[in-house]
C-alpha cells in the first residue's frame, strides 16, 4: 500500500550537483535517457514504442534516439532499402571526418558523382579514406542499394582494420571479424549480398559506438563523445552536456528564431519528442503552443542543427511526450522506499516518476519543493481492457522548476482558457485538470486513484 505523505516544506540550497540536474534533467530524461532502459521501462505509448527486441538491452526505439542524436541519421524504417550515397553520407557523419566535408564540391567524387551531385561531398570523403571504393570502371553507382559487404568494409575501416588485418581471404576474414563483434546485432541482412534497411543502419552504427576500437579499450563512440552507462548501452548523456543548449523558455516566435545560431528552415525539427516533418509544419506547433499557453520550451544543438521543443497537448495528434504545467501538491512515497518518491500530485492528476533523476529532483535533496509551480514532460500509457474501456497512467520523465527557466524569474506560471482534448472528449487546463462538466474533476483520467489526498 502506498504511503501518501506530503514533502516538509522548507528551503534548501541547490548544490552544484543539483543546478547541473536541474539543467540537463529535461532533455536527458525525454531525448536521451540516463540508460537504454530508463526511458524506455514504461509500456508503448504513440511513437516511442517500448517492445520487446533480440539484441541487448536497449529498445529499438533507444538505438533510433542515439542515432538520430549523434547526428547520423533520422530514418529507421525497416522495409525501406538504403542506398549506397546515402550509406556513405551515414559512414561519415559516424566519423572523425563529419565536420570536414565540404557542401560544394568542384571535382568529381567518381566517374557517375559529379561535383554537382547531391552528397557528393559525403561519397567523395568517403571515398578518399577508404569507407568505401568504387566499382569496376570508377563508378560508384550512388542509387543502388548497399550491400552487407559493402557495410562491413566501411565500419572495419572505422575501427581501424585494414586488409592486411584479413590474411590471404580478405572477404571471409572480414565477416569473421565483424561477426566475432557483435556488430552484426540486431541486422536482418545476414548474407554479404544482402541490402540494408535503414532499420539495418541504425542497429549497425549503434553497435559500432559500442565496440572498441581496434587495439585499444576505447569504443568507438569517444569519438562522438558518447560512452557506455552501467548496462553496456551507450549513454548519450555526454553528448548532450556538450553540445545541447537549454532550457530555454521561449515567450514569442520571433525570439526563438532570433536566437538560433542557424536558420530554422535548414534545421531538424521536433515537437514533443517527435519529428515535425518540415519547417512549416513545426511553425504551427510552435507557434500554437506560444499562443495557447503564452510559452514553448527549447533545447538546440549548434553542431547538429536541430532544435527540440516542447509544449502543452493540444489534442490535434498525437505525440511522444507533451508538458504539463501546474503547481506541485504533494509527492508521494511508497511504504518500502521511503528516499526514493515514487509519484508526485500536479493539480488534480497524479504522474508516476520515471528515471532516477527525475526521482532525485522530487526527493529531500532535490530542488523542488512542495507549493513551486512546474512543467512537467509527460508521457501517456493507455490500455484496453477486455470490456473495451480505457486506463490510463501518466509518467513524468522530465521535470522543470518553472522559476529555473530563462527569463522567468519572479514570475508566475501564465495560465491560459481550457482547452479541448479530441482523443478523450475531456476539456482540460494547463494544469491537467478536467474541466468537464460532466465529471467536474472528480473521476476519468483526470483524477489519480484514490482522489490524490496527502
């Protein structure tokens, strides 16, 4: 039975430790996650399905995450082949070499890349360290699709192999290798001939970022500045220390713009833990969550120009994770762990914890207190019963003390109308609290079991 006692009350001084969490805490919890099973020990909700897998520990859907955060690529469909322009442009983006590619070439990358070609840059440095080689007659035939082999030779390379590593059968002593690592987890292609998906490419490079580099105790994702967390799983939390800036408490649309060190129209763009699409359509969500609720939080990376942003749920889709705002009631303990919070009350909702950070923030040590107004990064579970109804449970997985935002201090949080969510037929505020006439608060998904009482 869960023992509901409220937080004493009173003011503590955030340690250093403390300001650092409560700077990385938001997107740690909602982009990367502190481990491969962190973000991902809840059940599937839309998008960022948690399922089981035949490879280590981490989901499908945390490999797509690191992947997509080291900047190497945002696709991971599985039924969609990959070509070999496209590989090599992943090969170096996976590289020492990212950050030397030049966007205009004027010599020809091979006999069938010209300069003019799109991603010439990418084949030609590819090319010229040995990622990857032509075919008979200099030709690289950009639009076929790439082989296992051809993938083989490329991550190898990286790792620092050479052909003299292989003996006389280089082809077979290569697939060994590549077998004997591990690197071959989690790929449907089995046979050298075999396409890749791009599913196959995430798995792929996630397995290269965790495996050592050839002759030393170094993997290979130092040099992504990722590294490996207590389960073996890449842990991308370093590379967001470095490169992430925020949180960022955008008031209008024109400051976000204004303050981007890169043009929105050339950058990746998400809302709510999902990608937007195109600039256009992120413009509405960022826009509307500004207008609604007077307020867009943002996190950007320079190097990768992409900018994450989250709002309010507005009921138009559905995403991964959405914000509530609203004061903090009480946090909750269980009776068998009485350090660690198990839950918190934010309006009338009860959010279960998710992620030992998250958890620290809300505890006596944390800097959070009973009574501070928050905006919480939601992520929503529902199950079907055999009846056909619907249960729903919420999980913080982020957390924000809304007076730590930039520009915020000495202010409240603004509260806007209620608003209408289309997938429940409830009307709710920014606090997350049903308005509907017909509940009036007191029942639904809107109300935590129990009625939350201290």
């Amino acid at each position: 039975m869960k023992a509901r006692a409220q937080r004493r009350e009173g003011s503590k001084g955030a340690s250093g430790r403390q300001r650092s969490l409560r700077r990385s805490l938001y997107l740690r919890s909602c982009v990367y996650s502190l481990t491969a099973g962190t973000l991902f020990s809840v059940a599937a909700v839309p998008v960022m399905e948690a399922y089981a897998v035949s490879f280590s520990n981490a989901t499908q859907s945390y490999r797509n995450q690191v992947i997509r955060t080291c900047g190497i690529t945002d696709s991971a469909d599985p039924t969609v082949a990959v070509t070999r322009a496209q590989f090599a442009e992943m090969a170096v983006r996976a590289s020492q070499w990212k950050d030397t590619v030049s966007a205009v070439n004027t010599v020809a990358a091979a006999n069938d890349v010209p300069g003019t070609y799109e991603g010439s840059g990418y084949i030609r440095t590819a090319l010229r360290n040995g990622l990857m080689r032509t075919k008979l007659g200099g030709n690289f035939e950009p639009d076929a699709p790439v082989t296992l082999n051809d993938a083989i030779k490329a991550v190898l390379t990286l790792l620092g192999y050479t052909d003299e590593d292989f003996g006389t059968d280089v082809a077979t002593g290569r697939l060994s290798m590549f077998r004997s690592l591990d690197l071959d987890e989690g790929l449907s292609a089995s046979n050298a001939a075999d396409y890749l998906s791009q599913q196959d490419c995430v798995n792929l490079f996630y397995n290269l970022l965790k495996t050592n580099q050839k002759d030393s105790s170094n993997i290979y994702g130092s040099i992504l500045d990722v590294s490996l967390s207590s389960d073996g799983e890449i842990d991308a939390t370093d590379l967001m220390e470095t490169e992430m800036e925020g949180p960022i408490l955008v008031k209008n649309y024109s400051q976000l713009k204004e303050m981007l060190p890169f043009e929105m129209s050339e950058a990746r763009l998400y809302y709510n833990g999902t990608d937007a699409g195109n600039y256009f359509a992120a413009e509405r969500y960022y826009s509307g969550q500004i207008s609604r609720e007077g307020w867009l939080v943002v996190y950007y990376s320079e190097a990768e120009k992409t900018v994450w942003a989250y709002g309010t749920d507005d009921g138009s889709s559905e995403h991964a994770y959405y914000c509530i705002a609203g004061k903090l009631n009480a946090v909750y303990y269980t009776s068998s762990n009485i350090v660690s919070p198990s839950s918190i009350l934010v309006g009338n909702q009860e959010y279960e914890l998710s992620g030992s950070d998250v958890k620290f923030m809300f505890s006596v040590n944390g800097d959070i207190e009973v009574g501070d107004e928050v905006v919480l990064i939601v992520q929503e579970e529902s199950v079907y019963n055999s009846n056909g109804s619907e249960d729903y449970t919420y999980y913080c997985t982020g957390v924000i003390k809304y007076s730590d935002l930039t520009g915020t201090s000495g202010t409240s949080l603004p509260v806007n109308p209620s608003y209408y969510k289309v997938e429940t037929g409830e009307t709710t505020d920014s606090f997350g609290n049903v308005t509907s006439p017909e509940d009036n608060g007191q029942q639904g998904k809107g109300t935590p079991e129990g009625g939350g009482q201290s």
